[in-house]
C-alpha cells in the first residue's frame, strides 16, 4: 500500500458551499469588489484553489490565476508576478498561447515581450510597464488568486501594493480573491486582546475598503482525511481503515493539511501491520489501537508535546481521575514511543519494531483476558470514584484483591495495579490487598518482562511528583526491574576496545545499557564505539548513527549529568579522530557528530 502522489480533495458540504459563493462572486457583474478565504496556516486552502475551484471554473471557461503575495514590497512586484505567472500558465487560451510563444522565442524580458505583442497586433509603446500588460491580459473571464497575503515583506508598501489590487478590482473589473490566515480564530483573539504582533494593522483596512466578503475556510478533519486516504482499500478484514482514520482525525481535531500529509506514510504503514490483522486478537481491540496509534500520530505531526513536562503536570497527592485528558495523551504517547522515534531526525525503526510496539500498546490498553479487563473496569471507576459512595467503591476494590491473590495479571497491566493500589490508598480504603502483595505480585510480572517494566517506570511517576507512596513503590519495583533485566543481559557488563564486537552488537548494548543506567551506558569505551564506527560498512555505520541521533538518556541520567556529558564528548572527540576516506562514510561521519552534538546541547549546563 505505497503513497499515493497526490492527494485529491473530498468536498464536504461546507467546502462546497464555499465554492457556490466563489461562483456566485465571479458571475456577480453589476459590482467591483474583491473577496477573501481566511482559514488557519496549513489547513488546505491552497489544494482547495487549486484543485476544486480551478477545476471547477475551468468547466466553464474562466482560468485561474494564482500568484503568491510571499515576500511581496510594492505593486511593481506585483505586476511583474502576475505576468511571470501567466508565462508559465498551461491553459489552452489563445492568447496565454501567444505570451508563452514569446516566451519559447526568448523574448522573456519586458521590451522583446512588447515588441512581440506589438507585431501580433497588440499596440504597446517602448515605456508600456509589468503594469500595462498585467491590466491588458487580465480579462474578465479570470480569477487572480492573490494567496499568502499574510507574508508579504515586512516593510511592504502596502498603500501601493494594496492600491495596485484595488485598481485592478476597480479601474479594470478584475474578480480578486484573496488567500490568507490574516482572520484565523487565534489571529482574531490576538486582536481583542490588543496583541498586535501577528495582525497587521493594514489588513483590516482591507477588509472594509477592499474586501466586502471574507469566506471562512474550514475543512473538516474527517473530510480532509478522506482526501489524503482516499486510495486505501475501504474494508481489509473486517477492518475499515478510511473511517477508522476519519474518527481518529476528528479525536485529534486536525485540520491541518500538512500535518495530515506528513502522518500519510506511517498511517499507511499502520494499515498493514501483521498485528491489525490477527484475528486470533478480538476485532474491536484491534480498531481500538488502530484508532489510537492514528490519533497519536497525528498529535505528533500537528506539533503537540510529545513528552510531559514539569510545568504541564499537576503536582498533587490525590488520586488519578484528578489528572486531565492531556496528561493521559501523554501516557499513551510514552507507551507507545515507536511513534515518536519514527519522527527523529534519522528514522531507524523497522516495520517489525513497529508492529511489536503497536501489539504491545493493545495489550495493555485492549487487554483481552479476563484479568486484563477486569483491571481496565476497575482503574476506570477508580478514577471516577468522586461520582460513588464508599458502597458502590469496596465491592470493585475486594475484585482488585481477589485478581492480585490469583496471580494472574500480564506485564502490560504492570501500570495500572500499581496506580489502582496507590489510588486506593490515597482515598483512604483499607480493605484491599497490602503493599507487599501489590509488591510481590509486580515483581511476578517483572520477571516476565523486566524491559517493558523498565519502560513502565519511565513516566509512571511522573504524574504524581509529590506522591510518596508512589514513589516508595515505584523505587523497589524499579530497582528490582533493573537487577533482573542486567541479569539477564547477555552482552559482557565490561567493555573495553580488545574484545570481538560487531557494529549490530555494539549498537544493542548501547540501546540495552540505556535503559538501565548511566553507569552501564558509560562503560561502553568512546574508543570502541569510534573503532567499529570507522571499520564498518555503510548499513552499519547508519545504526551506530541511528542510536545517537535518537538517543534517549538512562533513567538515572540526572543523578549524573556530568559523567554522561563527559561520556558523549569522549565519544565525539573520538569520533572525529577517525580517518575515514569515502565520500559518503565521512557524510556518514558528520551526521554522527552532529547527533552526539546535538544531545549534548540538551543536556543542562
């Protein structure tokens, strides 16, 4: 299922009606007035022009002209942007025929333009400017598109730039449309509020003595979705990827075109992973996760935090159904990381990566056993425990003990037993199970998966900073995760430059020591990581790339700041050392450096 490569709108209702006021406006003859579409940065407009509306008018005969207003000063810009665009024009018409004949015969400069034009019967003196043969080809029977008006120069002229539109509109019945962001709805609040800084004062003078109507441009996410992916199969297994896609869309509220295109390729990815098509997996967990990895997908193309911060988490000691619907994105976010790293600067996940953090990401959100969804039930009314009595909440926290006592919980419910227990606790209840067996019920699971556990820990805690239970718990399990999982490690715990290492291997031990500790990340010698760098081929030299230029610091890192910075700049320095003679390997070489570099830069002073 590869990208398509192009992406053709879908009309909703609103956008077709957006085009009958655009049609009514060309056919309306009895006055001279331009018209503007507003609608947020990234949000379509420009496919919406170029593809519906040219389209459209072309049907009955009326080109469309589109120039970009980008960097724009004053009117003689102008002019000369609209001819340079009409010489590159593929329509049909006569006489855009005639202009781009001269064009062909090397008469692209103003005075052999004119001569030319002048011997086809076209009468213009030696003086005639951009202006006079702009005014001249601008017949009736077009539309001048006049887009990105909101990035003109920031020193423009706006009397003659603005002046030479309405005399188009004025003087010679030019229709006029133009194209920005200039009204958007946060634009529109910078200007109540009196924060001029995105607003430019100019604009609404336009607005009342140029512009008499301003068409919202507002595409819905489902629509816009449904034209990047309107090529994908309808239903494959059971499974509707478009409408799965659209809800997702709508869930993440994304209207942002560019957003939406940057996300087609590992949507499309997600439509063909294994794990989707299980159906051994029950169907509604899979469109479930689906729905979820798509959501989260397009909050990271639309810019939204990818991590939780200090300042975006609320310190408190009460329970979870306390903490917003953000931080909880974020949970998600942190649980399914394959999404994130996709996004790095160099992408080194694989489709398998990809499809075991999809199949883990159901697990633990869509369990399937009966364990697994009893846990889900209880830690949802946990965290809605405000809305019941102390007698609607011991039944549910008596179930909680029974599944404890069973020992019959997975790795992926690690998680919400320890947040079901502390929040439990923190309300008050005494008659669910004690914190050794919460404790030795978690070490079980531990057992089973020490690295997933390790992820767990990452951002378990950090939604209750000030929670000291939870951190007690957090401490214990954490500490026994990591014995259990360098237990388990099979790489050697020593490293130095003398013994026989692989690239591949090299770069498992970096990404295994990472999630441990700083300690173990350390011991690996920059001299060997510079050796096999320098000795390796081209594919192995791009995953030694690929862990540094995604690199994400131990656990423990800030318990050691300077013994990590220490680290990297040896593994720089050592790097640089290396002699390295191919083109592409020194490339290669570069982009090594300048992943090291840019870790470092994040690290505090």
């Amino acid at each position: 299922m590869g990208k398509k490569d192009t992406v053709h709108i879908q009309l909703d209702a609103t956008l077709r009606s957006l085009l009958e006021k655009i049609d009514e406006y060309v056919e309306d003859e009895s006055h001279r007035y331009a018209i503007a579409i507003e609608g947020a940065w990234g949000s379509g407009k420009t496919m919406f022009l170029e593809q519906a509306v040219r389209e459209h008018l072309e049907q009955r005969k009326i080109d469309l002209i589109r120039v970009s207003m980008f960097g724009l000063t004053n009117a003689d810009q102008l002019y000369e942007r609209i001819v340079l665009t009409i010489l590159h024009a593929t329509t049909e018409n006569t006489r855009w025929r005639a202009i781009k004949s001269a064009k062909r015969m090397g008469m692209s400069t103003l005075p052999s333009l004119v001569s030319y034009l002048d011997s086809k019967g076209w009468k213009f003196d030696g003086s005639t400017s951009m202006q006079a043969i702009a005014e001249f080809v601008l017949s009736k029977k077009k539309l001048l598109v006049l887009d990105d008006v909101e990035r003109r120069a920031e020193q423009s002229d706006e009397q003659s730039l603005f002046g030479a539109v309405n005399n188009l509109v004025e003087e010679y019945g030019v229709k006029v449309c133009l194209v920005s962001n200039s009204f958007s709805k946060e634009n529109k609040q910078n200007q109540e509020t009196g924060n001029t800084e995105t607003v430019r004062q100019f604009d609404k003078d336009i607005q009342e003595k140029l512009v008499w109507k301003i068409l919202a441009f507002q595409q819905s996410p489902s629509s816009l979705a449904r034209s990047v992916f309107a090529d994908i199969a309808e239903s494959v297994d059971e499974i509707d990827c478009v409408s799965i896609i659209c809800d997702a869309a709508e869930q993440a509220k994304c209207t942002n075109a560019r957003a939406m295109i940057r996300a087609d390729a590992l949507i499309r990815q997600f439509c063909t992973l294994q794990t989707l098509h299980d159906k051994s997996i029950p169907l509604q967990n899979r469109k479930n996760a689906f729905r979820d990895a798509i959501q989260l997908t397009l909050l990271v193309c639309m810019g939204k935090p990818m991590e939780a911060d200090d300042e975006s988490i609320e310190k408190t000691t009460i329970p979870s159904f306390i903490v917003s619907l953000d931080d909880k994105i974020r949970e998600k976010r942190a649980n399914f990381h394959e999404i994130v790293d996709y996004y790095k600067s160099i992408n080194t996940l694989s489709r398998v990566d990809l499809d075991n953090g999809f199949r883990q990401y159901l697990y633990k959100y869509y369990p399937d056993d009966e364990a697994g969804i009893a846990i889900k039930k209880i830690g949802r009314l946990i965290e809605s425990a405000a809305e019941y009595d102390d007698e609607d909440i011991i039944p549910y926290i008596q179930e909680f003990q029974q599944i404890i006592f069973c020992k019959k919980t997975k790795i992926a419910q690690l998680s919400d037993i320890i947040s079901i227990y502390i929040n439990i606790v923190s309300v008050g209840f005494d008659c669910g199970p004690s914190e050794e067996d919460v404790v030795v019920e978690c070490k079980r699971m531990i057992d089973d998966n020490p690295e997933e556990a390790l992820n767990d820990f990452r951002h378990l805690d950090l939604f209750f900073k000030d929670n000291k239970a939870l951190k007690k718990i957090v401490t214990k399990l954490r500490a026994y995760a990591e014995k259990v999982f360098y237990d388990g490690l099979d790489l050697p715990i020593k490293s130095g430059d003398d013994f026989n290492m692989s690239a591949d291997e090299l770069v498992q031990r970096l990404s295994l020591s990472s999630k441990r500790s700083v300690k173990l990340l350390t011991d690996t010698q920059p001299a060997l990581i510079a050796k096999l760098f320098a000795s390796s081929k081209a594919k192995e030299q791009m995953s030694i790339v690929g862990f540094f230029r995604s690199f994400t610091p131990p656990p423990d890192w800030n318990e050691d700041e300077g013994l990590l910075r220490r680290w990297l700049e040896s593994v720089r320095s050592k790097v640089q050392c290396t002699e390295i003679t191919s083109k592409m390997g020194q490339l290669r070489k570069r982009w090594l450096v300048d992943g090291i570099t840019s870790e470092i830069s994040d690290l505090p002073e």
